[in-house]
C-alpha cells in the first residue's frame, strides 16, 4: 500500500500550539498530552482510582448493548461492549449524524478512535475500547442534512434532506419517512456513476432504510456495517436509555451551575490572556443546558438564569432550580448537554483514557478544564484526530503526466495550472502581443507630444485614445490565448478533476466528499487502506492511494 505523509496545519492556532508543544503555557489548559507516552500510563492509574464517581458500567454496557443490536452490530462489538461491562477504559470521540455519514472527516474520526484504542491497549496491555459518540442531541439540521458527490460526468452535486415541517428538535428526534428515504435512495443512485459494487451498495443502503426513523438511525447503521469487525461501539448522545444513565450527573450540573458557570468564565480568561481566540461562546448567565420542550414538539431550547431562574430567551420556559432538579430526577430525556457540558457527561458514563478531537473540538476543549475540576474530575488525554486524502488511480496518473505534487494541488493548483498552459505554448502569444503593446506604446506617445504642442487640450484626448487601443491589444490577445487553450480542453478537464478529487470547493477532501463515491468504486477496500494507513497519537495527514 502507499501512503505518504502531508504537513496540513489547521487554521486552530491553540490546537497547533497543543499539538506541536509550541507554547508551554496552555500545558495547564489540558494537563496530558497524546504524545507523551507517561501520560497515558498515568490517566490509567486515575481511572482505577475513581470509578465510584462514574455511571455503574454494567448498566451503561446494558443501554449499549440494546442500541447497537438495533444498529446491526457484529460480535465484535458485543465483545467491547462485555469489556466495558468489567470496566475496560474507553478511547472516545463523536461527530454529527449525517446524511450518508456526512463528509469524510466522520469516517477518519472513527478510524482514529480505532486507532488511538489499538495503541492505548498494545501500550497498556490490556483492552481499550473504542467507542462513537453519535451527536444525534443536536438540533442543526442543515449540519447534517446533506452530503457532496462527484457524479460521472466529475461534477460535484449535493444531496440533502428537507427538514420534515415541526419544531427544531434534535436530529435523533427529527422522524424520517419510508417514502422521503426511498427519494433519498433515488437521487443517491441517480448522481453515483455506474460500478460493479454499485448494486450492492444501493442494496444494502435499502435495506438499512427500512430500519431508520431518523438520520441518526441511519447514521449508526451505516457505522456498524463499516466498522463494526474493528469493536467500534455506538452510542446515541439523545437515546432514552442513555437519558436514565445521565440522571445523576444531569442533577450534579444543574446544583452546581454557577460553579461551572465561573469555571468557563475562568477557562475562557486564560484562553484570551494567552492571546487565543475562543472556539466556544462562553455566555453569561448560560446553564449550558438544554430542555426539550415537549408541549412544542420537542423543540430545544438553551437553558439561561435570571433573577433564580431558569429560561429561555424567548419566555416560554420558567423554571425554578427545584422544578429542573425534579425533570433531572424524573424525566431525563428532556435534558441535553451543550458543547461544553457534553465532555463532562461523556467522562460520567465512561472511564475515558482518551478522547479523539478534530481541530475546533481541541481548541474549545480548553475552556472545560476548569469545569472538570470544580466537579472533582479530570479532562482525559486529549487525541488530535488523523486526517486523510484518498487519490484514486486516474488521479495519481493524472498528477504525474502534470507532474504535479499533492503540495501542489493543495497550495498552489491554479498556478501550476496556468503554468503548465503556458509551456505549451509555443507561438509565445501573449509575450508577442505584450512585446506589440510596448512597440505600439513607443511609437504612439511621441505623437502624443506632438499633438499636444499643436494644442494643449489634445493631451487629455491623446492619452483616452492610447488607453483604448492597449484595451484592444490586451482583449485581442486574450481572446487568442483563450482559442489556443481550447486546444487543450481534454488536458484542461483532466487537470480540473485532480482538484476537484483532492480539493473540492477550495477546501481539503476531508471537509466536503463523501464516502459513499469510494464505497461504489472499491467496495470496503479503501476503508481497509485507512485503517491500515500509518497511526499517530499526535494526529496528522496521511495521503492513501487507492
């Protein structure tokens, strides 16, 4: 298999500092380091020491077990879930549900959770469970209600689902029928080009649909049957049975709200003296809590304090402290973690070693070191998630006959492209028609003189008239390099279709296109070449030829 290795730095400043080790000040922001080898023997000595502070991991493998049998789980998975049972730590991370998974960075999040388990347990000498945290809490549906595919004709199309009419629920809660899944079906099979695997991928995608009330069904399905062999075990953030689990820690929030609520203050503080941006809004007055509204469908809404109560901005919800203690108590499942909440709940259920995190994640992850410690916890070892790009054969070729680099296909792509237009050149057109201009320019501005010393006011008529005629040279020039390059429209198309396979909307592979093109060429094959692909605690880019 060939892989190599690419520098792509993040637009994060704070991760990159983490990452690199850059700027030893933000150590005490995150406390261990993926990189650092001691630090995860001594994050498993601490969770041995504090698992009466955790959810019973019998009870939370039981949740597990119910929703991963729906989700279609291999044995594989029951044998982690009968891991965590016994108290196996867990390696961590999630993502939004999806449509079709969504783009290709969820897919390398569970490769990296699988990786960074594999090589917790080689290290430790035991089993370390890698675990999915599916968001299906969040409500924003334009987040996950699309995905982008290249379509035989190499044009980039979106896919997406209309949200159903009702309130903004979460995504888990938001139902999806039958009939709107067999469109979704269609229109999926219409924009992927023809293949072998084609037929099965369809198939199996049909089959899953029957099963799927909501994204996040669909979602977990898809998951399960790409990685359930690799142990990885689901979870759904917004799953009732979860819900119960959470009660406690749910109560222990709503207690110590303004605790918290100094700790992100504080968190936040330190972020800004260090000269970072904050990655999360630290509001004041937020209970970084949201309810679910159940006389307006489920709609959910951010959890505020004013005057000892909690509400929303809107003033349709009022609560006392007591009244929210006793829905924590009594009715969970209209409870729901924010962003900053959501790392303490996650280290309540699971003994985390580690938790795997895309750049942003990492960056606002800093503001909830304070948090962990107010409720007498710690902020596990933070695992910066590996990126990759997938370069299909045709590609690769492509990129050679161009002799162009994967640097150059990221940093300077139109560039070399105009470049390697100009090579062919070889009636040098615009060097003919700029050497034309300058000829024209030195012939012509000593008539100027001359008609200026016959009458001053010809000056100013002179210097339109020379600018009109270079607009003519430069235009007729234009409109011949542009003749000369439809020479090489096939050149054109095949340089275009490197970007777009590799850069996507200007943006990296990982951010945009979706699993699903390769799935139809390849069938599992390139999933298989990323889970083989070389693995990094501290992160990194790996470029798989497929």
């Amino acid at each position: 298999m060939r892989t190599e290795t690419y520098s792509l730095a993040s637009a994060q400043p704070l991760t990159e500092a983490y990452i690199h080790r850059s700027d030893d000040r933000i150590d005490a922001l995150y406390g261990y380091h993926a990189g650092a080898e001691q630090d995860w023997d001594r994050r498993f000595k601490r969770l041995a020491l504090n698992g009466n502070k955790r959810a019973e991991s019998a009870e939370v493998a039981c949740a597990l077990r119910a929703y991963n049998e729906r989700a279609g789980a291999s044995p594989e998975v029951f044998a982690s879930i009968s891991a965590i049972a016994e108290g196996a730590p867990v390696v961590v991370g999630g993502q939004q549900a999806g449509l079709w998974t969504g783009p290709l960075l969820v897919i390398h999040k569970a490769v990296s959770i699988i990786g960074a388990a594999k090589s917790a347990g080689e290290q430790l000498g035991q089993t370390v469970v890698p675990v999915f945290w599916v968001a299906g809490e969040d409500h924003d549906w334009d987040e996950a209600n699309h995905a982008y595919v290249l379509t035989a004709e190499q044009e980039l199309r979106k896919l997406s689902a209309v949200r159903p009419e009702g309130a903004r629920t979460s995504v888990s809660r938001t139902a999806i029928t039958a009939e709107r899944w067999s469109e979704l079906l269609a229109e999926l099979e219409q924009a992927l080009p023809h293949s072998e695997f084609k037929p099965a991928l369809i198939e199996e995608l049909r089959l899953m649909s029957e099963k799927a009330h909501s994204l996040s069904d669909f979602f977990a399905m898809i998951l399960s049957h790409l990685f359930g062999k690799h142990g990885l075990v689901l979870l759904d953030a917004d799953h009732e049975d979860i819900r119960r689990l959470e009660s406690p820690m749910f109560r222990k929030m709503i207690e110590r709200n303004d605790d918290l609520e100094k700790a992100y203050t504080a968190s936040a503080a330190k972020v800004k003296e260090l000269g970072y941006i904050l990655q999360a809004d630290v509001t004041p007055d937020s209970a970084n809590l949201f309810l679910f509204q159940p006389l307006n469908g489920d709609e959910r809404t951010l959890l505020h304090k004013k005057d000892g109560l909690f509400q929303d901005r809107k003033g349709q919800v009022s609560l006392t402290k007591e009244q929210l203690l006793q829905i924590a108590d009594v009715q969970p499942q209209q409870l729901s973690n924010n962003v900053l909440t959501r790392p303490l709940m996650q280290d309540y259920l699971f003994p985390v070693l580690a938790t795997v995190l895309g750049p942003g994640e990492i960056a606002y992850w800093a503001l909830t070191g304070d948090a962990f410690r107010a409720l007498d916890m710690e902020m596990p070892i933070i695992v910066p998630r590996m990126s990759y790009t997938l370069i299909e054969g045709t590609v690769a070729k492509h990129m050679g006959k161009y002799e162009l680099s994967f640097a150059d296909v990221m940093e300077r792509f139109e560039e070399r492209k105009g470049q390697w237009l100009k090579e062919q050149d070889g009636l040098s057109i615009e060097q003919q028609f700029a050497d034309a201009r300058q000829t024209f320019e030195q012939l012509y501005k000593p008539l100027l003189g001359l008609a200026a010393s016959v009458q001053p006011s010809l000056s100013k008529l002179g210097e339109t008239n020379l600018q009109k005629i270079v607009e003519q040279i430069n235009y007729m020039g234009s409109k011949t390099v542009d003749a000369f390059n439809k020479q090489f429209e096939a050149s054109t198309r095949q340089l275009d279709r490197i970007h777009l396979s590799i850069k996507p909307l200007g943006k990296p592979q990982e951010r945009v296109l979706n699993m699903t093109a390769y799935w139809n060429r390849y069938s599992l094959n390139w999933l298989e070449k990323l889970l083989e692909a070389p693995y990094s605690r501290k992160g990194g880019h790996e470029i798989v030829y497929l």
